[in-house]
C-alpha cells in the first residue's frame, strides 16, 4: 500500500485516475475503472492490492503525461534521469517503467510527439508508445509465469521535463535541394569505423531455439516473455518479425503438432 500511495502522491495535479484489473492469464478483465477519483482510488486500493494473481494497471488522466515502458532497459540511468521523470518503477529484474510530465501548458499531442521521440532515443518498447498506455501499479504483484515480484518505486520527483536535455536527444533533421525543392535527407545508417552492419536474425534464431528444446510446454506468450530485450534483429515490422521467428521455431523444435 506505501509503495501505491507514493506513487501517487507523485502526481499531486491529477484529478482522476484509469485503473484496469486482468486475471493472471490476462483473459479476463475483472474490472475496468476509466475515472476514478483520488479519494475513491485511496479508499479501494486496499482491497485491490489484496487480489491473488492479478495484474493491476493504472495511467494517470493526464493530457501532458509521457510513458516509456522500458523493459530490459541497458542505457545509462543517468540519460533517463537528466529528462527529469515524475516516477520511474520496477516492474521486474531488469525491467522498468518511466512516467514523465511536460508542461502543463503544452498539447497532448506535443506530449505524444515527446513520447516518441523518448521511445526511440531510449530505446523504450514501441508497442506501448500510445497516449492511452496504462503501467503497472505499484504495491501490485506483477502476475507474469515466473516473476513473482512486486513493483516498487524507483524514484520519484515532481519534476517536468527537461526540455533543453530533452532536444539534445532528438535527432536534428537535415535537408537537402531537390529539384529547385528543399526536402529531407534520408541519413544512411551510421555503423562504427571498422564494423560491418550485420544480421542477427541468425542469433535470434538460436536464442529461440534454445528457448523451445528447454521449455516444450511453454506457451507462445511465455515465449515471447522471455525474448523481450533479448531480440538482436531490427526490422521494419518488428512484431511480425519477431511472431514468425517464434512461430517456425517452435515447428522446428517440436514439429507441427509440439
């Protein structure tokens, strides 16, 4: 309850609160609250942390909130906080979660711009930059097959962003002239003097593999689980990329009917 309560207390200007609640296998919704207010959402957390395997999820209502789900996080704490969070949480070994908040007096979708830019020069998982993402609230237990690990708070401040470190990350456009027209520059990828740009699909292939042949009842979600931050490949469909090694490793290992 004191970890929920501080994080909470992170968020002072927040009226209003989205909590969800999913069973273990994430099947079932056990319950939806879209609004909840701050005394209502104190009043009902007892209760709610008290639920057996379960996961409980919560996003702040709002407009200037910016979420990084970083799971499997390998860069510098001292990059993630020089942007200045609101909260950053742990939602499991080597997994975190940041929460950030712009200037009240910006656009939401200036904050979703921001969120995008922080995903990618971060590395933060793309699949959860969306302006209705919900993380894992803490004092709740993190229900994934073989976690067993309650999400605490890492950090916290009632800081905004840091806008001058924020656009030292971003990427500055180049132009060039085209046709009597100034247009982007498409910039080659930088490889460092002496590599060569490789394909890893040929590691993520036997990582997977591996994965398979010691875990032949796993399910496709805990398959997935386990090689979330361990993908070398990089491609443009990334999730499908990553469906498909999993999908034909398993028939390689196990066969058509494993």
């Amino acid at each position: 309850m004191d970890q929920a309560v501080e994080f909470i207390n992170a968020f002072p200007e927040c009226a209003a609160w989205h909590v969800t609640a999913l069973s273990a296998d994430k099947s079932q919704c056990l319950f939806n609250r879209q609004s909840i207010g701050r005394a209502a959402l104190l009043a009902a957390l007892p209760q709610w942390l008290r639920l057996n395997r379960c996961h409980l999820f919560v996003r702040p209502l709002l407009g200037n909130l910016v979420f990084l789900d970083l799971d499997g996080y390998k860069g510098r704490w001292e990059d993630l906080l020089a942007v200045r969070p609101r909260c950053v949480t742990t939602t499991s070994a080597g997994n975190f979660q940041a929460w950030i908040l712009i200037d009240h007096t910006l656009s939401a979708k200036t904050a979703f711009w921001v969120q995008q830019q922080l995903t990618q020069a971060l590395q933060a998982d793309a699949r959860a930059c969306s302006m209705n993402q919900q993380g894992r609230m803490p004092g709740s237990e993190n229900a994934k097959p073989g976690k067993n690990h309650v999400v605490q708070v890492l950090y916290k401040s009632l800081d905004h962003l840091n806008e001058s470190i924020f656009l030292q990350m971003v990427p500055k456009p180049v132009f060039r002239i085209q046709a009597d027209k100034v247009v982007p520059k498409v910039a080659a990828p930088k490889v460092p003097s002496g590599e060569k740009l490789l394909d890893r699909s040929g590691q993520d292939w036997q990582t997977v593999c591996t994965f398979w042949e010691q875990h032949p009842r796993a399910t496709m979600e805990e398959a997935r689980e386990y090689m979330r931050g361990r993908w070398q490949a990089t491609r443009q469909h990334q999730h499908y990329y990553e469906t498909l090694t999993l999908e034909k490793a398993k028939k390689h290992c196990q066969g058509p009917h494993g």
